[in-house]
C-alpha cells in the first residue's frame, strides 16, 4: 500500500472498534382470563344466587347495568417477557503513513 500524498511504501495499518450504541427489542406474550367462581361456589351459593340474581336484573335493570359496565374486572394469567439485546459495532480501518503522517480510511 502506498501512501496518496508522498507515495512512500512505509505505512501503517490501524483498525478501530467502534460502538455505535444497542438495540433491545422486547416481546411479551400474555395469557389472561377473567376469573370466576369454584365449584364449591357453585354448590353451596350459586345455585339459588341465580334466582335472585335474575329477580335483581328484572326490577333493578338500569342501576345494575351501570354497575356491571363499570366494575373492575378480574383477571387471572400470567404473561411472559423475552428481550434480545443487539450491540451495534463498527469497525474503521486507518492508514497512516510514516514518513509523512498523512492519515485515511480504507
């Protein structure tokens, strides 16, 4: 290799790493369903509760359709986070000559 400006054969050869910074990218996966009664429950209440509950829907419409729409909901799951981090790495050749100091990049 020969240097552009004094056309010597004495050159050097440098090779820099840079980081150019990382990239993190994120996925999650979520199993979530709204929870409701047992079975024991169901055997001890549920099966008159719906009688009444009926009875409620029937003369109390209005005031339990406003409860019902804005009641928080229970949710039971779990979900799931897989990150993959990429590090971004550049690398820079550079020539410098010896005889004059004259630098470039390859």
């Amino acid at each position: 290799m020969t240097c552009p400006e004094c056309k010597s054969e004495n050159v050097k050869t440098q090779t820099f790493q840079e980081n150019l910074g990382s990239t993190t990218v994120t996925k999650t996966r979520s199993k979530y369903r709204q929870e409701g009664h047992g079975c024991i429950w169901w055997l001890c209440i549920g099966w008159w509760w719906w009688i009444v509950d009926l009875c409620l829907w029937i003369f109390f419409f209005i005031p339990r359709l406003c409860i019902q729409l804005f009641r928080k909901k229970k949710y039971k799951g779990r979900s799931k986070s897989v990150s993959n981090t990429v590090n971004n790495i550049r690398y820079t050749t550079v020539c410098v000559c010896s005889d004059c100091g004259h630098r470039w990049n390859i």
